[in-house]
C-alpha cells in the first residue's frame, strides 16, 4: 500500500495550521477609538444695565421775592413748572425744582457746587412796555455747573408775540382773570425752556404741544 500521497496531504494540511496559528497571533488589535468630547453647555451672559443717556441735570428755581408787587404763589408755580416740563419733555436729563423761592446768589452757589448739572434762575417781572399791568415778563438765565458761568439767558413773555417794541394783547373779551394768567406764564415758562435746550445745543426734537 502506498502512504506516500497521504503523508504529503497531512503535511500540507499542518503547513496550513501552522500558518494559521502564526498569522493569528501576530494580529494587530486595532486602538480604541478616541472618547467624543461632550460639549459643555456655556455660561448664560448676565445683562449689562443699561447705561444712562445722560448725566446732566437741570436744578430749576424762581425767586418769589423779586418782584416789586406781590404776586399769587401759582403764578410761580406754573413759571417753575411750565420750564421744568419743557426741559423733561425736550432733552434727556433730569430734572429737579425747588418749591422755595431762590435767589440769583442761591442758584449760583448751587451751580458753583455741582458739576454736571444747569441751574435755571426764573424770575417774574413786569413788562414796562405792555398794554396792562398784568403782562408779566419771564426772564431766566442758566448757570452752568463747578464755575457758575452764564450759558444762556433771555425772556419769555406772557402773551407769546411781540411785534418790535409793541407787545400784542390778547384779544378783546378774552378772561384775563387768575386761571388764565396762569396759563399765560405757564406758556411763557415753556417757551423759556424751548430756548434754553437751543441754546444749548441738545439735539433733541421737542415734540409740539397739541
């Protein structure tokens, strides 16, 4: 019987293990993939404040003691507040009155006191070149903050036109009684606010009385 074929099959198929085995143990392993970062979710920025517009200030008084008659405390009130008004309404600063009288000497020491800040001096005079003893003059100068130096000044007058040196009236049958007087100097304090922010240069649109 001839072995021979047989012994060379089973050699080969040994040759084929061995290789087998061998190529098995030589096998690289490939790395463990890298772990994915898990984002971190970020912070929720904390709203700034909102910064103010402005710093400016308007200290608004009027001396109550300057005119040479005795006048009603509302006609003051309606000058300080009709000014105090306009400025709130036609800029961006804030803006405090006195309910006191004050005096030039009191409003420049405050301005002389402060920085950043106008104080408007009103006073309530009487118009020498008007028809009746009731047209009342608003004069006002402003003071400008740490060095009390004059910024603006002018007046305002009650009925609101002036034709040269003739002051128009109002016309005839009109109340000129203490309501109306009052409304008369509370336009006047308006106007005297519209000129100090020109004056001034603010910038700012005025919105217009209805």
């Amino acid at each position: 019987m001839n072995y021979r074929p047989l012994a060379a099959m089973l050699t080969l198929a040994l040759c084929a293990v061995t290789l087998q085995a061998q190529s098995g143990r030589h096998q690289v392993k490939p790395p463990p993939a890298a772990p994915v970062p898990t984002p971190n979710p970020e912070p929720t920025p904390i709203p700034k404040k909102a910064e103010k517009e402005s710093d400016l200030m308007f200290f608004v008084g009027v001396d109550r003691q300057d005119s040479y008659q005795t006048l009603p405390f509302s006609y003051y009130d309606a000058a300080v507040h009709g000014c105090a008004d306009r400025l709130r309404a036609g800029s961006s600063a804030s803006v405090e009155i006195s309910e006191k009288s004050v005096s030039r000497g009191e409003a420049i020491k405050r301005a002389k006191g402060e920085t950043g800040v106008y104080v408007v001096y009103l006073m309530l005079t009487f118009d020498s070149m008007a028809r009746t003893a009731n047209d009342l003059v608003l004069e006002y100068v402003v003071f400008e903050g740490g060095t009390a130096k004059v910024a603006t000044s002018g007046r305002s007058y009650m009925n609101g036109q002036r034709a040269g040196p003739i002051v128009v009236g109002p016309p005839r049958g009109t109340n000129t009684g203490g309501l109306y007087a009052e409304q008369r100097i509370q336009l006047a304090g308006e106007d005297a606010g519209n000129r100090i922010i020109k004056a001034l240069h603010l910038h700012v649109e005025i919105p217009s009385k209805p």
